[in-house]
C-alpha cells in the first residue's frame, strides 16, 4: 500500500468516455488497497467550505452552558452536543468535543410495535446564540449528500452495476449525518487519543479538515498512514456498508485521529452517507473478475 492517499477528480466522471473510464478504475483501486482518497473537483466552492469551518469554529467558541443547553443526552434522537472526554473507543476516552445533526425530520409517533430505529428520526437541536448554523449546516448537508450520491453512482459503476444500483436503499430518506468536531490540544487532554482506532458504519463519509493533521489511516501491514491535510479536498472513506454488499471487495478501512500538539487544536467537519434506516443492504453480484478477489466483509475490532 502507498503510504499516502491517492487524490481522485470528480470532474472526470462527468467527461465521458476514457476519462470516465479511467476514474472509475482509480476509484475502484483506491477504495480496494486502501478505502481512503482525496476527492477533489467536486464543485463545493472554497467560500462555502470557509464558511461552514467558520461556523463550526464560533460554535465550539461558544459558553459552556450554552453549549450544554443542546447536549445530546436531551435529545432522544442522538443529536447535539458532546464534551470532550464523554466518549470511549477501545477502552479509553476520546478527547473530542463535537455537534451532531442529522436530517431536519419530524420525530415518527411512539406507536406499539414500531421498531426501534424509528426513534433515530426526529429534529435536530440548534444553539439560540448561534442562528446561523442551522442554516449553514442544513446547506452543507444538501450539497455534501449531492456529492455522496454521485460517488455510490460511480462505485456501482466499478463494480459492474447499472448507475441506480444503491437507490433503492437511500432514495426518498437517506441517513445524513453531519458532526462537526474539536480536537483540543495535548496540552488539555493528557492524553493522544482524539478518536479512537475504529471503521465507520455507513456507505461513505465525507471529511473537510483544518490545517492541522492528526487523521490516520492503518494499512494492510497495520502500520499508520498521516492523511496530511490538502486545501479544498474531501477525505472520501468507504463505510462497512459498502464493504458489506461488495462482499468485502471493497475495503472499510481502520483509521484514527491523534491528538494535535499542545497550543493546537484541530478541526473537522464529517458527513456521514447510509441507507434508509428500514432498507436491507443487498450482496451484489460482481463480475467474476472481481467475485474472485472478494474476500468477505470483515468486522470493526
């Protein structure tokens, strides 16, 4: 495995002919030997992307108490705030604080024999200090949901399979979910633990990072790979999802976040694509030429 990832450009998937070509093979490539890629010339201007890591950056700035006043633990759906330290990844406490919010829904009744996940839908919370980011983050999420779709378009595509083979399991409700995340210094934390060593449950997730490093991805050899940051690019990553209905063809990668130096902090804003919360991920059927190189799904650690 290259030690650094691999930069793919969306615009060549419109371009027709060998140039689409071309990126669907790259895209196949790099979603198999590493499932991590740079995505670039997908059509979100610098502005927006300025401004929604703006917005993320007076949210964290914000009092405790008013930060608190959204805490997740209010909110049956699991939106809104989380403290750094709160969360445990293999055994030990991730040094984040962070805001969830997933798509603006209308909470389903509370009905005998519903199932569980419908609880998963309702509104998000929203800081009354800070009314800007409901729209902001709401936009963010409609532009970055445009771009996932065109990406499980072009992965059906890699692996054989009309363009619309994922629809049926996010068309009419997909699961959005955004989290903006603060990694605060080492300094605070004691500790170099942001996030710990996990894999990422959906089909696809969407990253925009700060200048500051610190996301690691392990290779096949269980060494660690720095995702340097790269101005206006997404870090693109495959979900379990994916590697489930390709048959573990494609790769759901094991990947981290190290705590910044002491005097930094880091930020980063994570779009998480998936199915429909009452869809069955289906088992393709690949091509024989990749049926023979998928080695079945593998589970997160």
């Amino acid at each position: 495995m290259s030690r650094t990832l691999p930069i793919l450009d969306l615009a060549r998937l419109d371009a027709g002919g060998s140039e689409r070509d071309a990126f669907l093979a790259e895209l196949r490539t790099a979603a198999r030997e590493t499932g991590f890629f740079y995505l670039v010339g997908h059509g979100i201007p610098a502005s927006q992307i300025a401004g929604v890591q703006a917005l993320a950056r007076h949210f964290f700035a914000l009092p405790a108490e008013e930060k608190r006043a959204v805490a997740m633990v209010n909110s049956p759906h699991f939106r809104g705030y989380t403290e750094a330290g709160q969360e445990i990844t293999r055994g030990r406490a991730d040094w984040r604080e962070q805001f969830d919010i997933g798509a603006e829904r209308a909470a389903r009744p509370r009905e005998p024999g519903l199932p569980a996940w419908t609880r998963l839908q309702g509104p998000n919370q929203w800081p009354a200090a800070l009314p800007g980011l409901r729209v902001g983050l709401l936009a963010w999420q409609e532009a970055v949901t445009d771009i996932g779709i065109r990406l499980l378009q072009a992965f059906a595509l890699a692996l054989g399979q009309e363009a619309d083979a994922f629809a049926p399991i996010y068309a009419g409700a997909p699961n959005q979910h955004i989290k903006i995340i603060r990694y605060p210094g080492r300094e605070a934390t004691g500790d170099n633990q942001g996030v710990g060593a996990h894999k990422d449950s959906g089909f696809l997730t969407l990253l925009v990072q700060d200048g500051v490093g610190g996301l690691e991805v392990e290779d096949a050899d269980g060494r660690w790979i720095a995702v340097a940051p790269v101005e206006g690019a997404f870090v693109v990553n495959v979900g379990e999802l994916l590697e489930l209905a390709s048959n573990g063809y494609l790769r759901a990668t094991i990947h981290r976040v190290v705590t910044p130096d002491a005097g930094r902090d880091r930020l980063s804003i994570a779009f998480f694509l998936g199915a429909r919360h009452d869809a069955t991920v289906p088992l393709l059927e690949l091509p024989a030429a990749l049926a023979e190189q998928a080695r079945g799904a593998a589970s997160d650690p």
